[in-house]
C-alpha cells in the first residue's frame, strides 16, 4: 500500500524535513566531507523520495525497491548538486531521482530487451540530453544516428525497445465526470461501437442528431479520427468529445431499437 507508514525499515510518519536554509549548510559541510552531515541531508529528504516513487504506484513493482532506488537518485543529487547554481536542491533532484527509477523500470522490464540494444538506446537519450542542454536543440533521428554512425532505424528500434508498455484503459486525462483513456486515442476500425454499426440502417438515425452530433460522429467512426483529432478540428476539448459521442451512440441505439 502506498500509505503504509513504514518502507525499508523507515518510518515514514516521522521523517524529518529540511528548510533550504540547513539544507545549504549540509551541503557545504558534505563538500568538506563530512559523513555526519551526510546522513542527516540523507535522512532530511528521504519525504521527497517519498512523493516521488507515489509517481510510480500502481505498476506492480513493490514499493520498497522503488523507494531504495529512489535514495540512489537523491544521493546521486546530492553528490552532484552545485550550490553556486540558483536553484532548489529539490528541483535539481526530482528529475535525478526518476530518472533513476525509470532506469530501474526499463532494466526490469517483463519484456526482456538486448543488453545492445539497451546500450545504444541508453546513448542516443545521452546524446540527446547533452545536445539538448548545451545547445537548447533537439536531435532529430537522423542527426542522432550520424553521430553514432548506425542506422535511423536502428535509433528509432532502441528508443521504441526501452519504452514501458502501458494498458489501453490508463487515463490520460480527466476531470470530474469522465475520463479519456489511451483506448480513445486509438483508431481501430474493428472496435465494438461500430460493429453494431453494420448492422443497423444507422443513416436514418443520424439524421436525428444535431449537426455537431453528427458530425463527431462521422469523423469518429466513418472516418477513423481519434477524439484528440476531432476536438481540434471543431474546437471543443477532448473531453467534450468523449461525452457526447458516448451520449449520441446511445440515443442511435435507443432510435434503432
């Protein structure tokens, strides 16, 4: 359970939390090497790892590791913190820190994917991040691949290899009446609310529906839009679309009935 109280053998209830102000002195006192003031800044934002792998809940990875993982990341953080930089410890760590769990996650990953091409995938996102924070520029693929001097293909193949599978019913969206699922951004000709579709005189039912009605639910199921596509193209959000296409399907089936 993500609000269990204690992780690794730390109780999480009573876990101290550092203000910048003493968080800056550890910091300093870490450069000269102090292990004492190590730990306590260990110690001071273990809550911050904390918030962080809650990010991660609901994977079926077990908690404890994903917490232990996290404190590899926020003691990465830490050793290479800049205090001369004008930013917070915990801005600069958070990304650190999923970041090193997403490492975790891909190397973990059920789908097993070759340590080649793990490897090179692990250089593409290197070159990347550099590219990206020393030029403000993002690569395209095969720009990426002549600097790697491999294929597109393969650059693209490796990116593909390390991304985590998703279900088709996780939300990528919601407010609070519906959620918009993966599933809703995907065309698929086949799926169930338009096998009925073949089945029924459906062109008199449609004359029934307002012309916005209508029209979401030509381009939708006759044209293979995805609801993003459709909320765009007639300016109301994804969300509205969701709604009312469910509302219309409804009241042609209530009309062919």
């Amino acid at each position: 359970m993500i609000n269990k109280v204690e992780i690794c053998g730390v109780n999480t209830a009573k876990l101290p939390v550092l203000s910048n102000e003493e968080k800056n002195k550890l910091l300093k006192e870490i450069k000269k090497g102090n292990k004492e003031a190590r730990e306590k800044f260990v110690n001071g934002n273990l809550k911050l790892v904390l918030s962080v792998i809650k990010r991660f809940y609901g994977r079926g990875e077990n908690l404890d590791d994903l917490f232990q993982i996290g404190c590899i990341g926020l003691i990465k953080a830490m050793d290479n913190f800049d205090l001369e930089q004008n930013v917070q410890f915990s801005t600069y760590a958070v990304p650190m820190i999923i970041g090193e769990i997403r490492r975790y996650l891909r190397d973990n990953n059920m789908v097993r994917v070759s340590r080649s091409v793990r490897d090179l995938a692990y250089k593409v996102l290197a070159i990347k991040e550099k590219t990206l924070k020393e030029k403000q520029k993002e690569l395209t693929v095969e720009e990426i691949a002549k600097e790697l001097g491999v294929e597109k293909e393969e650059v693209v193949f490796c990116l593909d290899a390390i991304q985590e599978p998703v279900s088709l019913q996780e939300p990528v969206y919601g407010d609070d009446t519906d959620n918009i699922y993966i599933e809703d951004q995907i065309k698929d000709k086949k799926n169930s609310d338009e096998n009925w579709a073949d089945d029924i005189t459906i062109s008199e039912a449609m004359k029934k529906l307002k012309e916005k009605e209508r029209n979401i639910i030509n381009k939708r199921f006759f044209e293979g839009r995805t609801q993003m596509e459709v909320a765009e193209e007639i300016g109301i959000s994804q969300a509205q679309v969701s709604r009312l296409e469910k509302s219309d399907i409804n009241h042609i089936k209530r009309i062919n009935n």
